[in-house]
C-alpha cells in the first residue's frame, strides 16, 4: 500500500427491523487485491451526539449494519453511520464506492439497493465561500404519489453549523424552506406528495457545503420504505 493514501468520506441512516448490508467495494480483480487501506465508521443518534466508533477490518466485503449498530438504533431511533474510508489511488484509479441492500425485516415490500451517498465534511466547495453555492436535486416519477415521502438530513461537519434551504415543487409552484443543523445532527424533513392537486415533481437542496441527503417514501400503510436514494449533484 502507498503511503500516499486517498479519502472517501460518506454516510448513510439504519433503523431498526431493517436488514442492511454494505458492500464495501464494488470493483472487483481476479487477484482479489481491492481492498481499502482503513474503514472507521462513527454513528450517530438524530442530535449529533457520538454513539459509537469502531475501526472495520477493510478486507472485509460486507459489513452488516443491523449486526453493528442493531442495538443502538433500537435504543436511540435512526442512527446516522459515517464511513470514513482511505484507499490506495494506485489501486483505485476512480475512487470507490459503497453499495448497499436494504430491507425490512419481514416486509413483503422489494428489497431497495443504493449508492451510500458521498459527501463533503463541512468544507466548502469554494474556501471561505459565504453563498449557498452546492446544489442538489431530486426527480420523481411522472406518476400518481400515493406514498409518503420525506428528505432525510446530516451535516457531517465537525465543527460548522449548516443552514440548508430546501425547495420542492409542484407544477409551475414552488414552497421553501430552511433547515438548520448543528455538527453531526440530522433530521427528516416531511415532503407533501401533493399540494393544491399537483404532485410533487421535484425537491432541491441547496447548502454551503454538501451534506448527507437522502429521499425516502413509505407505503401508505405501515412503515415499508418503498424508496431510499440519494440527491444528485449536477451543477454547483
């Protein structure tokens, strides 16, 4: 390994009745040498305080969040998981990525598979940038929403507040608002699926710097999640 590592700092929520795996590296050779250099991961409960820090052994393929954090998320509710994981550039020409398949423990709902969502840790794109200038979005389905949706939240900063305005968007109507969130804090922000007879077409999130982001939807009935992905980042 070079001495010379390179970082990918990202996150993701648990809670619990969910089976949760991560795969930690998707890329894959015939000698089986791609592996991360490190993984630590840190959880923490919705007000930002540190639960718990573990060091991963980073030739591990899956890491199974239920069998790590099951506990915690039990006791405290949604956990936010942060993966702090360094790499080789020279083994890893494209920084790698985590994968992950979630399901609810028993749900007759299809099990849902995402990217874990990448982010910046309180360092904005441009330093000592004062404008909300990183932008991100989200485009639903040209259907009928019968589901309910929301927009979960994390600030993976250490030490900087982050003020977020999020816009979601209703035919040619647009609502506002703003979200404030201390150091390692996170929060669900509801999303109406419809509003005055238009449904929702779109969310958007604008910050300083990026933060963890991620839609979700549950079924009308019960709490099957139907829909877990990341915002998208297509300009800043």
């Amino acid at each position: 390994m070079s001495s010379n590592t390179a970082a990918l700092l990202s996150a993701t929520f648990h809670e619990t009745g969910h089976d949760h795996l991560v795969e930690l590296v998707h890329q894959r050779d015939a000698e089986a040498r791609r592996h991360l250099a490190s993984l630590r991961l840190d959880v923490y409960d919705g007000a930002g305080r540190r639960l718990d820090q573990r060091d991963v052994d980073p030739r591990q393929e899956i890491v199974d969040l239920d069998a790590l954090v099951g506990d915690l998320s039990r006791a405290h509710g949604r956990v936010m998981i942060v993966f702090d994981a360094r790499y080789d550039p020279r083994i890893f020409p494209y920084r790698p990525h985590h994968y992950a398949y979630l399901h609810r423990r028993g749900s007759a709902a299809p099990p849902l598979y995402y990217a874990v969502n990448a982010t910046l840790g309180g360092v904005p794109d441009r330093i000592g940038a004062v404008a909300l200038n990183n932008f991100e979005s989200y485009l639903f389905l040209e259907r009928t929403l019968a589901e309910r949706y929301a927009l979960v939240l994390g600030n993976l900063s250490r030490f900087a507040d982050a003020e977020a305005q999020v816009f979601t968007y209703y035919g040619g109507e647009r609502r506002a608002r703003d979200v404030a969130l201390a150091p390692k804090q996170h929060v669900e922000v509801a999303l109406e699926a419809a509003d005055g007879g238009r449904r929702l077409q779109r969310v958007e999130v604008k910050a300083v710097f990026r933060l963890t982001s991620y839609v979700t939807a549950r079924a009308a009935a019960g709490d099957d999640l139907v829909l877990f992905d990341h915002l998208f980042t297509y300009f800043k």
